[in-house]
C-alpha cells in the first residue's frame, strides 16, 4: 500500500488532539483566532511558515509541522565548495563599477566632504622631497599617512551609515572605494597592499548598503568587487566572507538551504576565526530559518566560541557587526522568533536590546522591530506597539529594505488584532514606515 504523505491541516489538528487541547484552548497559545485555525485544520487556509513553526514549538512537533508547510525551504543551488572560493562571485564583474551604480557627481561628492578629505589625505605628510619615490612612476609615496586618514574615514563612513538612508551614501562611498583603488595604483609596495586592502572593506561595505537599499544584485556586484581587491592586496580570505554575505542575502530572501550552503563553505579551519565565527552565526540563522533548532543553537554555540577566541586588529577594519557587545546572544534572540518561540525570544532580546549604544540608529531598529514582533507574536500587542511606535524615528531614518521585510512581519502579525485600540492607533504609522517614499 502506498504511503500518502499528510497534510498540514489534518496533522495539525492530529498533533493538537493528541496534546489534548481544544481549538479555543490552541487559538490562546499561539494567538491566532479560532476561526483562522479551523480554516489551516480544514484546508481552507494555507500556513505560513512563521505559523508552522509556532505550532512546532508549542506542540513539541520537532519540525514535523515545518516540513508540510508550503514555501518553508527553496531548492539549494549546487555547493559552492564545487569551485575554488570566490571563483563564481568575481564572474562577469565590471572593476569598480557593478550593476545598477553609476558614478557619482561632483555635487553629490561635495555634499558628503569626500572631495575635500581626498584632497588632504593625498596632499598629507612630510614634504614630497622627503618621502620615498614609486619605483615605476617615480612619484612621491605618501607612505602610512594615506593610509592612516582613509582609514579613519571609512570608521566615520560605517557610523555615517547607522544614521543615513543608504540611498544617501552609496555615491560617495562607491566613489572613495574607487579613488582609493586609483590611489594605490601610484603608491609604492610599503603602501599599496593596505589601500587596495581598505578600498576592499569599503566594497564590501557599498555591498552591504545596497543590500539595504533593496538593490541584491547591486550588493553581490559590490562583493565580487571587494574580493577581487582583497586579492589584489594579497588578502585570499575576504573571498570566504563574501560567501557569508551571500548566505545572508539568502536568509533575507526565504532562502534557508541556500544559505546553509554558501555559510557552510566558509568554516574552513583554515580561515580566520572571525569568518568562520561569522559564517558558523550565519548557518545557525539559516536552520533556524528552516525550523532546525538544535541545528541552529548548536551553530551558534561554535560561532560564540570563535568569535570569544577573534584577535582583532586594530590596524584592520573589523569585518561584520561592530555594535553588539554580545552578537550571539543576540541573534540567539533572533533566531528563536523564527523558531516560532516569540516568548523566550523577547526575553533574551529584551535584556539584550537595553546594551545597544545610542548613536547606532540602524542596529537599534534592526533588532528593536524583531524585539516588537517577538512580543507580538506572544500576544502582548499593546507593549509590542509601543515598542514599535518609539521605533518609528529610526526605522524611518535607517529607510533599510532588510529592517521592513520584519516591519511587513510585524503588520501581518498586528492585523490579527483588529479589536485592539493600540493596533488601530498605530496602523497609519506603521504604514508610512512600510511605504517611507509614499509609494
């Protein structure tokens, strides 16, 4: 006799009998109405994944749930360890100029100071007389003071970039990384391997801001560009934490195999603890992602362990978050929202919110909306608007295409809540954050 596989609704309700609860009883522990669940039990309704995976964590269902709702995991694409690291990232990338990034003007340039600061760093130093010459130009070698004030520069364009749109910073920044790879090319080999270097972290940093501004094919265009720089300097391992910035692209896209994949190639032993840290972190979301949660608390044990060992430079630009005092307890909190435990997530990010520093207004509303959807999602509605509406300020100024796909979250999860006043009073407002161009 042929096994047919069964379906969400009929075992839903199955699992539900069998811990002996009713569907009003049932309705209360995941909060949802007792008309929407008999619609899912009856086939009426199809589940989302963040449904099922409450109802495995509240039926102690080991993800049995999961793996019948629709649309839970996309197909992974073959491994990336099939070929040398970074060889498909740097396929059919334009040297400093990727997709959808043209340059900037003059006026967009003046606007941020980046004109004038260039000015100086390549003017700064002891006189040309007393610097050492470039053995094929035969011009003077700025030396460590280039290096020294674009460093310091980038260090004020990532604050720049926790208290402006993305939008706002994208020319410039994808100008300076261009300037600087020009300015290594008349530097001497005392100073070019730390431009070339830098312009890399400025790269990966453009990557990361249009990924915000919703741009992916923009952000892995960038990426591809920072590891081509990174090599060039000398640096092979910025090819692995490209793979790690991939696989986060994937997580934001629903995409949780993918990104088990491209993390899972950066934790070679032979790579610097903080990559492999950082890509041990990113595996653990994506399981969590996929409802796997001894798979993701047992990844994000590694990553505390690597990233308590990292050394970092303090030459070096940090690669990753560098305003969390403790990352892994907070992505611990993160993760259990999509693990479909909203109660121990917002208690963990609860306490882990209060240590955000002030000034970094994107990371404040990046982990404060997963904050409010925890408390949502627990049935605590009128702290979660709250919470929310003293958000609104920094979601609006972060304007971050990754923050709104948990706002729309946070929308789908307060509709449920039609009676509630707090919901009703906060609905315009949480529009216009999911619509911050009025389109």
């Amino acid at each position: 006799m042929l096994y047919e596989r069964p379906t969400f609704g009929v075992e839903l309700r199955r699992l539900r009998i069998s811990a002996g609860l009713t569907l009003t009883e049932f309705a209360s522990s995941v909060h949802y109405s007792k008309g929407q669940l008999s619609k899912i039990e009856t086939g009426q309704k199809r589940p989302t994944p963040e449904f099922a995976r409450l109802c495995d964590a509240a039926l102690d269902a080991d993800g049995a749930l999961s793996d019948l709702a629709p649309g839970t995991l996309v197909a992974s694409r073959p491994s990336p360890s099939d070929e040398p690291a970074g060889a498909t990232m740097r396929r059919g990338t334009a040297a400093h100029n990727p997709p959808g990034r043209s340059a900037p003007t003059r006026r967009q340039l003046m606007a941020v100071g980046a004109v004038s600061v260039l000015s100086a760093t390549a003017t700064a130093g002891p006189p040309a007389s007393a610097q050492p010459l470039h053995p094929d130009t035969g011009c003077p070698d700025p030396g460590p003071d280039l290096l020294s004030v674009s460093r310091d520069l980038f260090d004020q364009y990532r604050r720049l970039g926790q208290l402006s749109p993305p939008g706002a910073l994208l020319p410039v920044l994808a100008e300076q990384t261009r300037a600087l790879g020009d300015l290594a090319a008349r530097c001497g080999a005392r100073t070019r391997p730390g431009l070339l270097n830098l312009s890399a972290r400025y790269a990966e940093f453009v990557g990361w801001m249009a990924q915000e501004a919703g741009d992916d094919a923009a952000a892995l265009g960038w990426t591809d560009d920072a590891v081509r720089l990174a090599e060039e300097a000398g640096d092979p391992d910025l090819a692995a934490y490209a793979l790690t910035r991939r696989a986060l692209i994937s997580y934001y896209r629903g995409d949780a195999a993918d990104a088990i994949s491209l993390a899972s190639a950066a934790c070679s032993p032979r790579l610097p603890v903080r990559i492999r840290g950082l890509a041990a972190q990113h595996v653990g979301q994506a399981h969590a992602l996929a409802g796997d949660r001894a798979a993701c608390l047992r990844h994000l044990d590694q990553a505390r362990t690597l990233l308590d060992a990292d050394r970092p430079d303090p030459a070096t630009p940090q690669l990753g978050t560098t305003h969390l005092v403790d990352p892994i307890t907070m992505i611990t909190g993160w993760c259990l929202v999509d693990l479909g435990r909203p109660r121990e997530a917002a208690a963990v990010l609860d306490e882990a919110c209060t240590r955000l520093p002030a000034h970094a207004l994107r990371t404040r509303a990046r982990y404060g909306i997963r904050r409010a959807l925890a408390h949502a999602r627990s049935g605590e509605v009128d702290h979660a608007c709250a919470l929310i509406r003293d958000l609104i300020p920094a979601v609006q100024t972060a304007d971050s295409a990754t923050i709104r796909l948990d706002v729309r979250r946070l929308a789908r999860t307060l509709a449920r809540f039609r009676n509630s006043q707090a919901v009703a009073d906060l609905s315009p407002v949480l529009t216009a954050a999911l619509h911050p161009h009025g389109g």
